[in-house]
C-alpha cells in the first residue's frame, strides 16, 4: 500500500510521493522470481487516491478535526493508517483477489501460478 502524500502543485495534475522508495519493486522481483502469487496494493493504492484526487481521497485516512476525536483532541492528520472507510476498500480489493487467484470459501481449485501458495510467518 502507498500512503497518501501528494506532491505539491495544482489539484488538477494529482501525483503521489513513491514514500516506500523501491520497496514494492523489490517485492515484485522477489514474487517473479519465486513465481508466488502477488496482490500488487502499491499499485491499486495509488491508482485509488490519483483517481479519487487530492480532497476525496482523504475520507480513506484518518483526519480528525480538533475535538472530533476523543484520542486526538487536537485533531489528527494521518496519511499513512486508513479511515474505515478506506480499510473496507483495501479489504474488498484483497477479497477480491484472493478470490480470483482461487483462494477462500468455494475455491475447489486454486488457480496459483507454479505451485504459488499464500504463506504467513511462523508462528510462536
């Protein structure tokens, strides 16, 4: 995922910072090389915010104006943790490719490019 940091300029010419410097290239070499599944959230994360814009795009994150907020009274400007909002989108993107990649409830079949499998970290 991207966090939303907008370079300055007019509305109208929307880029986004890369804040995560080559880390997602290098997370799409590692998933080539090893031939694994991957769901690209870097690239689907600023495809959103460019096409939602500058303004829209800040209901995904958590922005609180003073008093709004119990745990920020002082308000909170916050582009990098996403807003309800925001995190049931990135949620239903990842269901959905989980889904095509043959993953969750009625997957017979997986459809995983040379053996891929999903992996998580060992746990304690």
């Amino acid at each position: 995922m991207e966090r939303r940091h907008f370079l300055d300029g007019p509305a109208s010419d929307a880029v986004l910072e890369e804040s995560l410097e080559d880390y997602p290239e290098v997370v799409r070499e590692i998933a080539r090389d090893l031939g694994v599944a991957l769901i690209d959230l870097n690239s689907w994360t600023r495809s959103l915010y460019v096409g939602l814009g500058r303004g829209a795009s800040i209901s995904l994150f958590c922005h609180f104006g003073p008093g709004e907020h119990a745990h920020w009274p002082d308000g909170l400007t916050d582009n990098t943790h996403f807003s309800q909002k925001g995190a049931s989108l990135v949620a239903g993107e990842v269901a959905r490719q989980l889904a095509r990649l043959g993953f969750g409830p009625g997957a017979a079949s997986p459809a995983r490019p040379h053996g891929a499998r999903l992996t998580t970290a060992a746990r304690a």
